[in-house]
C-alpha cells in the first residue's frame, strides 16, 4: 500500500490537485486497491487526526501573527532593530534579521515572517542602493528564524503528530533559531563589505535607542511571556495561544488604537482560510499515516538500515538529504506530519530522542520554503521584491547555505536543541 499511495500522491501532485486534496485521496486509492479496509476508516481517521486540543493552537497561533502583521507590531519592532544595528555595515541587512527573529517570536510563521517583515524592509532597503534581489534574497531566508524562535507553528505541529511535548520543543528550536540569526547576520557583514551595503551615519544615541525599545517593550513582551507561561506549566501551548490573541487584540485595539471591526472581519477571515489550510492537510495526512503503521513501513526501514550497518553520521545525514530533497517538492506541514513517524524510529535507532529530530525536520524543512520549486517564502519575496526567481534564488543562496550548517550542527550537536528544554523538562533528548 506504501508504494500505491506515494505513487497516486505524485500523479495527483504532477497534474496539480492540491496537497492536501492529494494525500486524502491517494490514501483512499491505496485502501480500495487493498480492499481490506472500508473506506468509511479515511472519514474516521481524519476525524481522529484534528480531534485534538493541542492542535487548537495553530489557529490560535496564526490568528496572534495575523493580528501583529496588520497593527504597528512590526514596524515598531523594526524600529528597535534598526536602533541596535543600523549603524553597522550593511546596517538594513542586519535590520531585517534582527527583525525576523522578533518577529518570529509573535507569529511562529514564516511565511507571515516574510508578509510582515518584506513589506517594510525590502522598498527601504532598495532606497538604499540593495538590488531588489539582495533585499529579497535576505527576506525570505531569515524568514526561516519565524519557525525556529518560538512559538512556532511547526513545532505544534510535530508535537500533536507525535505525542511529544510542546512547550520542550519551543525550546529545542530557541537556540538554533538565535544561531541561524547571528550567523546570517555575520553574513550580511561580510557581503557588505564586498558589495559596498551601507550604513547609517551615526549610531543611535542612548536616548533614541530607549525611545525605540520602549516602543517596542510591549511587543517584544509577548513571546518573552507566552515562552514563560508554557515551560513553567502555567498554561498550555494552546491556553498560550488564547493569551497571544487576547493580548495582540489588546495592543492593536486598546494601547495602539488600530483595529476598527471592518478591519478586524478581514483578520478573522483570513485567519480563518490560513488555518483551515494546515489543518486539513492534518486530517488527510493522518490517514495515511495510519496506512505507513499498519503496514508496519517504519520497522521495515529500521531493519534496513541496521542491515546495511552504517554508522549514526551516515544515517543521520541519508535523512538529512532525503528531507532537503523533500522540501523542494513538498510544502512543510504535508512533510513533516508524514515523513516524522516514517524517520523517527531510523533516527531513535541512531540515538537521537524525539525533541532533537522535531528540531532537525523544522531546520531542514524550513528550507525549503525558500527553494524553487515549493518555495512559498521564495515565490512571496519575488513579488515583494519585484524580481526574478533566478536573481532571487542566487541572492538567497549563501543564506541557505548557513541555515544547512546549522542544520549539521542541531544534526551532529545534540546540547544545540537538547540544552535549554532540559533545563525544565526531564529525559530530554
């Protein structure tokens, strides 16, 4: 049944059917052709896949992004980073990182990430003598920290697939998405000084550097409080997300003063399609892994590659390979809710715990939001950026380049993702 449901999902994905629309059917194609099962177990099994109160946070989640990308969130946020690193060579390219990773702290998506973050950054950056493509190019990949600095999306995602802690993997996630900022931002200097990037004429002053955090202070409050509120075990991730909303409505409407209700419908509807999405493509993807246990698909792949005796170092990188081939074809969410159950037990077997490899399929599948010719983030920078997807592709490519050797790190460093979640949760690996 494996074999007939990868090779109908293909069919369907090469004469275009929607992912999600593509997973449900190739299962209920690969159950027919079995005819063991009644098809009545694919409405069943979807049904079970999104009864789950974890999974509430992802609307909860995406709504709290939704409501920060419209308000001044982002721009006063913006306006810190600027403070703190514009008067650095290539000070905007460091600005547009910086912002990325506090933003990434309010909307957990990257593809908001990049909405948000784009719109501000890319036309002043253009003013400023980067080439569409440069500014574009530096968009989309610290985009990518949006995942990784919590709360993230994805990490909800895996944690409800499974059945692992939510709160320990947004903390898995916070040191390698800090990493893949500093190093992206070392980056920027480095290009900046062959590509002649400006900078500001002078650094804040102390006084304009307080103005702009104290702007800022409230919003950069809030993942600072929903991280707290979850690892302490104060609240869940997904009472974390009721609270992310609550206080998104209370700063763009009450201390900001932004939101009239026309404007708050758009949000709520938009929310609402932008949820809808991830989570049917939940309900059709646990469907088929429930085919991929039964059929006892995972087992077999262990005995396999314990058969061919390769060490963890080779192991670790085949998966890491296969993931980023992956990512170039397959979106993030459909890609992690399959192939997580399928890998993990290769992965346990070479001795990494469940909180480390959600790490590793974030980092990994989080770049290809940035590769032609799935990239998501990509596609929404050329139209940001008005440039081509080749000059896009070539800016973007030393900055996917760093995200990969961080990627080798949470691989082959496991203290990168296990540290910080051990600090409050027990038997992490």
């Amino acid at each position: 049944m494996i074999a007939i449901i990868f090779a109908a999902f293909l069919a369907l994905l090469f004469i275009g059917v929607p992912i999600g629309i593509g997973m449900g059917v190739a299962a209920a194609v690969a159950l027919v052709v079995d005819g063991n099962y009644p098809l009545t177990i694919v409405a069943h099994k979807m049904i079970n896949g999104v009864n789950s109160f974890p999974l509430v946070a992802v609307p909860l989640f995406i709504l709290a992004g939704a409501l920060a990308g419209e308000g001044s969130i982002a721009p006063r946020l913006v306006r810190f980073a600027d403070a703190l690193f514009g008067h650095i060579r290539g000070g905007l390219g460091h600005v547009n990182v910086a912002s990325s990773m506090f933003f990434g702290g309010i909307s957990g998506s990257a593809v908001a990430d990049t909405a948000a973050i784009g719109s501000l950054m890319i036309p002043a950056m253009e003013k400023q003598g980067y080439s569409r493509a440069d500014a574009g190019g530096i968009t989309v990949c610290s985009s990518t920290i949006g995942i990784l600095i919590p709360p993230s999306i994805p990490m909800v995602l895996y944690g409800v697939a499974m059945s692992t802690s939510i709160g320990a993997l947004f903390l898995a996630g916070l040191v390698p998405g800090i990493l893949v900022g500093v190093f992206q931002m070392g980056l920027v200097w480095a290009l900046a000084r062959r590509k002649g990037w400006p900078k500001r004429a002078r650094r804040a002053k102390a006084s304009e550097l307080w103005a702009a955090f104290r702007e800022a202070f409230l919003s950069l409050l809030l993942p600072v409080f929903l991280l707290g509120a979850i690892v302490t075990g104060i609240t869940t991730a997904t009472e974390a997300g009721v609270i992310g909303v609550v206080y998104a409505l209370f700063l763009g409407g009450v201390v900001y003063r932004e939101y009239d209700w026309r404007g708050l419908y758009r949000i709520l509807v938009d929310a609402a399609v932008n949820s809808a999405i991830p989570c049917f493509v939940v309900a059709t993807t646990s469907v088929a892994a429930w085919i991929v246990a039964i059929v006892q698909f995972p087992d077999a792949l262990v005995t396999f590659f314990q058969a061919m005796n390769w060490g963890p170092v080779v192991v670790l990188l085949m998966i890491n390979v296969f993931l980023l081939f992956v990512g170039m074809f397959m979106d993030l969410v459909p890609a992690l809710l399959l192939f997580a159950p399928i890998l993990y037990p290769i992965a346990q077997a070479a001795g990494i715990g469940p909180v480390q490899f959600g790490a590793i399929m974030v980092v990994n599948l989080g770049i290809g939001l940035v590769t032609p010719p799935v990239g998501n983030c990509l596609y929404l920078g050329v139209v940001l950026a008005r440039s081509t997807l080749g000059a896009m592709t070539r800016a973007a490519l030393p900055f996917l380049l760093v995200n990969v050797f961080v990627l080798l790190l949470v691989t082959y460093v496991p203290a990168i993702s296990t540290w910080a979640p051990s600090l409050f949760f027990d038997g992490i690996k």
